[in-house]
C-alpha cells in the first residue's frame, strides 16, 4: 500500500467531518531554499488519496523561518511534510500550542517524516552518536551529532523515529531509549502509517521499550 491508498483514510475521516462543504486542509511545509518540487509532490500525494485539490492551502517557508499566529485558522485538517526534522520543529514551535490544541479537539493530523517525528511529547529529532560512538548513519543524523530529543507537539503518546528499515534509524530509538532520553518508542518503515494502533502500508513499525532491565523490540506488520 503506498501513496493514495495509505493516506486515503485521512482525507476521508477529513471529508467526512466537514459534510457537503469543501474543506480546507493546510499543507505546512519547511523547504531548503532550492527546492522547487516539495510543494507539488506533497499536494499531488493528498490530492491523489481523494483531497479536493482547491481544499489544499499550502503554507511553505524556508528553513530557519517560522509559521505565523494565521497558519492554521479556520482550517479542517492539518498535513505536516518532511525535510529537516529540527527546522519543522523550531517552525512550528509559535503554533505548537494551537496545533495540540486544535488536534485535541478533533482536526485530523498527518505527519510525513518531520511532520511524525515531532509529533510527539518527547520528539527524537536527530543525531547519530550516543555518547560520541556512532549508534546509526550519519546521512539520517539530521545535521545532528550527539542524539537529540526535545519537546514535540505533544499529540503522539510515543516517541516516533521514520524511515526505520530504509535508512537504519530503528538503531537509533534503541539507543535513545537505552540511554534514558526516551521512556519508548515506535521506529516506522518507508510506505507505512501508523494511526493510534492501526498500522497500514507495505512496511513495519518496530516498538521498542525497556523491559527487565534490557530493551525489547517488537514488530507489527499492516
């Protein structure tokens, strides 16, 4: 399952709250300043799993800029994409609050790579060395040297780390639960969702915990 098929149930629990009318959805991107195909990549993503392509309000900035008070007004649902995971974080840090809110009351939530990653309480966002030695791929360490674990949103219960399988980042939650930063965790594949305890996609979700005084981990399987 992959691109519309995996994303269809957020447009449609979207669609299904608004009724009759259009509804909006805000696209929150954080771009690099030479990327010229984020914005249509993640629209076409939305408007293929069935999103009205005018329902799509696409608020893009450069990293190092952050989101205005107007970003998510009057909206029915919000998408979170991906690039730099500390760039979204410190994006969204002026709206957190109306984030944790609006979601608390119901607004539908999609997070594509960053947009998961610091939707938790306790966001892992980056890093690839515990303690100076090397415990992932430096490519996925998010500009990051020693594991980093800050404040997130605070809509996900468990910490959240993505494209587990495919870049070696499961490694990386495990050592940041062993290490204490994180109580636990959920490390995603690529093409993989996970919404409450429903996993959906063509990938994994690896749980890891501690348990006994060791770290387990866990598979589920859409």
């Amino acid at each position: 399952m992959r691109g519309a098929a995996l994303f269809r149930p957020f447009v449609d629990e979207t669609l299904a709250r608004v009724g009759d009318r259009r509804p909006t959805i805000v696209l929150l991107l954080v771009l690099e300043a030479d990327d010229d195909s984020s914005v249509e990549r993640f629209r076409g993503l939305l408007t293929d799993a069935g999103a009205p392509p005018q329902g799509i309000c696409v608020r893009a900035i450069l990293e190092g800029e952050t989101f205005g008070a107007d970003a998510i007004d009057a909206v029915d649902a919000i998408v979170v994409g991906g690039g730099l995971t500390p760039a979204y974080l410190d994006a969204v840090e002026p709206i957190a609050v109306e984030i944790r809110e609006r979601v608390a009351s119901g607004i539908p939530y999609l997070g594509f790579s960053a947009g998961a990653a610091i939707a938790p309480e306790r966001a892992l966002v980056g890093g690839y060395l515990r303690d100076g030695v090397m415990v992932s791929p430096e490519d996925a360490a998010e500009e990051l040297g020693e594991l980093a674990v800050r404040p997130g949103l605070g809509i996900v219960g468990v910490t959240v780390d993505v494209h587990a399988a495919q870049w070696g980042t499961l490694s990386r939650l495990v050592a940041a639960v062993d290490a204490g930063l994180i109580d636990a965790g959920a490390a995603i594949d690529e093409h993989t969702a996970l919404t409450g305890d429903d996993v959906r996609g063509a990938g994994h979700v690896w749980d890891v915990a501690r348990s006994a005084g060791s770290i387990q981990v866990s598979l589920r399987k859409g």
